[in-house]
C-alpha cells in the first residue's frame, strides 16, 4: 500500500467501500409488500413482527423529527421530559400539552410515555381543578391521550389495561364518580348536545362496561406479549371485576341515572313521577339481578377455569385453576405431600385474588330476594327523604330480606359493603320510628348484627343525612 500513489490508494478506498456496500444492499433491501420480499433483514422484520408498522401506526412529522435530529432524539427527549415536569410543578397545563405532543413525536413506541403522561392528565392534572366538568374534561383527556398510545403500539397489553383503569375505577370510584358517570352519557361540553363525547364513549355505555370490553383487549393481547404490571393472575382478573362493579353500581346510582334519562326536560306531576319511580325500580331490580349472575359467571368459569403455571414444589409446575376443587387437588398432587402444597398454593392465590369474596357475593347478589332486599333499602331511603310512612315499610321488608340473605350466607357478616346497607335499612327504620315518637321492639331483624356493628353506625348514619341533603 505504501508503494501506491496518494490517487492510487483513493481508488483501492473507493473500492473496497463498494464492495461493502453490495452485501450492505443485499441484506437491507427493502420489501415490496409481497411475502418474503425484500433482503434478510426485511424479511426477518416481517418474520418476527419488528417493523414500525406492525407495532402500530405511523406518524410521519415523528419520523421527519427524528431525522432532522441527526441522532440526538435521545438528547432531545430528556431536555423534553425534563420541561415537562417542570411544567407540570408550575402547572402550565397548555405548555404541557405541547410539550407532550413532542415527546411522543420522538418517543412513539416506548410505552412508559404513554402510561405516564396518561395517568398524569386522568389522575393529577383533572384533581388540580375545582370544577367538576373540567375534572371530567381531563379525565378524558387522560384516556384519549392511552388510546392513542394504543393506536401506536397496538401489542402492548399494559397500555390497554391503563385504558380500561381510566374507564373504570377513575370514572365510577372516584369522589366525583356520580357526576362523571352522568358526564360519561350527557357529556357537559356544549358541543355534544347532551350526549356522550363520540371519542371517548362512542359506545354510548356504561363506564364499568367500556372498561370490561378495554380489560378484556388487555387480555387477549397478553396471551401475546408479557405485561409488567402485576401479577398474572390478578391481571386478568379485571374483565371480570368490571362486571362485578357494575352490577354494584346499578344498586347505588342505577335508579337515578335512569330515571333522570327517562324524564329528560319533561315536567311531570306527582302520579307521574311516582308510576315513573316504581316502573324504573322495577326494571332496575332484574336488570341488577341479570348483572350480578353474569358477574358470577365471568368471576367463576371465564376466570374461575383460566390455567396458571404454579410451581408448587421445587422444579415441579402444574397448571393452577382458581376454581379447583379437591378432586381435581388429590389428583395432580399425586403424593400427599404435593397434594399439601398444591392445597396451598391454590388457597394463597385465592386468597390474593379475593376469589372466594366475589364468589360469594355474586352468588349471594344473583339471587331474586337479595335484588329485593338492596331495592327495598333504596325505596326506605327515598320515602324517608319524602318524610312517607311507607318508608317504615320499606325499611322492615329490606331488614327482613338482608337477615335471610345472612343466614344463607353467613360470612357475608364481615363484608363491609353488605354490612353497611344492612345497617343502613335498620338505620332508616329507627329513624322513621323515632319521628313517630316509637321506640324500637324488643325483637326485630337485624339486632344481633346492629348490636354486633355498633362501632360503624355513627359514620353510617352521617354518610345517610349526608346523601339525603346532597342535590343528586
């Protein structure tokens, strides 16, 4: 090399770099859009699903970003998320908007983006905010925000599984849950003309429902790829879940939220309001019913009969179902000490999931006289705000009803939501006899329980003369 000449040794370089580039070329040859086009690198991208499309949409401004950034978008992206936390401390809701946009621009496929900034407009930006409707305004924002981070990694299973959080606890669980769950049907931006926002509930159901059908996305997308945010069997679980909260839900906002879409801006007289009230009951206590019996179903053969893999002995795994009896227990545990494991690692996982509560209480709301005695206590309460004496009626049907559903079911005793609306109907019926100048007998149902739970009954009570002055 040392006896070529300066143009010589140009040459030799010029050379050996197209000589590079034609294996270069080979391997990296784009496809054409047919099957096994392309060069090794192409087609092992459509093997294995790694080309930018078949993680989710494209954006092109995002790419052009990326180029003009000449490789330092990582660079760029902390500078970004470093404003954008600064932003957020000063809450410059505007600026973090745009900041946001950006960052996503540069970081499209990294989940944890959406996730975070996601969770930051449903849950921390909406809770800056002293009007409802604006709480509700960024609660969307928040789910709109993953649903599109949904759109750009369509394989993630977590952030499917954040979409169906803003929809269902954030929505129904939280203390504004009986305005934003009215928002979720009659949206109070303008714009909608009193329907639902077509973005965000284009569906026009229930907030626990929509969050059902994004939880069971999240599922069928795990069976996929791994999700990282809990453990497997709690994951999915929520499908589920999100059945049982809304059979629970039509107990506690079910009537109202009917009756108010039934009335709508008409002005009824008091035979027309009453007949309204007793046909909406009506149609609320089988509709409640028909829920709870779904949820049971969902609870205890869709999730109930999903396999895990448990290791229950060192290097030994077996295929777990949460519904297993100890039939099936003896069998796969063959020697006793198997079987003794086996029994306990199936009794830790019910145990985590809470399985055998929600079985219980599915089974326990699925039955026609515990749908009568969660209605009759709902009909005491809106008797008593209306001063009526069939409030006292009402009152000793709903106590006799929750005192045969205890018996049936006596480990429903320490559930605290049962208990309460137990407490609540003899509470209802002590107060109307007190008005009445009454004092309680000496017998009656519920007084083992009352006695029993005397520790709850004052917050119970001013939760009852709370909601009974609250303007719905």
């Amino acid at each position: 090399m040392n006896n070529l000449t300066s143009q010589q040794r140009k040459f030799v370089y010029l050379g050996a770099i197209l000589l590079l580039l034609i294996p270069i070329i080979w391997l990296g040859m784009p496809a054409d859009g047919t099957p096994d086009s392309g060069g090794t690198i192409s087609r092992l991208r459509q093997q294995l699903d790694l080309g930018e499309s078949d993680l989710g949409d494209l954006d092109p401004s995002g790419a052009a970003m990326n180029l003009a950034l000449l490789g330092l978008r990582g660079v760029a992206a902390n500078i970004l998320w470093m404003q954008a936390d600064e932003q957020k401390n000063y809450k410059d809701w505007a600026e973090l908007r745009v900041t946001t946009e950006s960052i996503i621009r540069l970081q499209p496929h990294y989940v944890k983006v959406w996730e975070y900034n996601g969770w930051n407009l449903a849950f921390n930006v909406s809770a800056e905010w002293d009007a409802v409707p604006d709480r509700y305004f960024w609660v969307k924002e928040g789910g709109k925000f993953l649903q599109r981070g949904v759109e750009r990694n369509r394989r993630s299973p977590d952030l499917k599984w954040h979409v169906g959080r803003v929809y269902g606890p954030k929505i129904g669980l939280s203390d504004e849950a009986r305005f934003f769950r009215r928002y979720f049907y009659q949206d109070p931006d303008p714009q909608y003309a009193k329907g639902p926002d077509p973005e965000f509930n284009n569906a026009g159901e229930d907030n626990y429902l929509a969050a059902k059908r994004w939880f069971q996305v999240a599922n069928d997308a795990e069976k996929e790829q791994r999700q990282s945010i809990m453990d497997r069997s709690i994951f999915r679980s929520y499908p589920a879940r999100s059945q049982l909260d809304y059979a629970a839900a039509l107990y506690k906002y079910g009537f109202r939220e009917e009756y108010d879409r039934e009335v709508g801006d008409r002005k009824l007289t008091d035979e027309e309001a009453k007949a309204l009230e007793i046909r909406v009951r009506e149609k609320l206590k089988e509709q409640t019913r028909q829920a709870w019996a779904l949820g049971l179903e969902d609870w205890t053969i869709r999730y109930g009969q999903e396999l895990f893999a448990v290791e229950y002995l060192p290097g030994i795994i077996v295929q777990m179902r949460l519904e297993m009896g100890e039939d099936e227990i003896r069998s796969l545990g063959k020697s006793p000490d198997g079987i003794a494991q086996l029994r306990r690692a199936v009794d830790q996982y019910q145990k985590m999931n809470n399985y055998r509560y929600w079985r219980t209480r599915a089974l326990c709301e699925s039955e026609p006289e515990t749908a009568e005695a969660h209605w009759a206590l709902f009909a005491a309460g809106e008797e008593y705000r209306k001063q009526s004496p069939a409030a006292r009626t009402f009152a000793e049907q709903s106590m006799a009803l929750f005192e045969k559903t205890l018996e049936k079911y006596p480990e429903l005793r320490d559930e605290d939501n049962f208990v309460e609306e137990a407490l609540t109907s003899v509470l209802v019926w002590s107060l109307y006899m007190r008005l009445e100048g009454e004092k309680p007998p000496e017998m009656y149902p519920l007084k083992s329980l009352w006695e029993e739970k005397q520790e709850r009954v004052p917050e119970i009570e001013r939760r009852f003369e709370r909601d009974s002055r609250a303007a719905y």
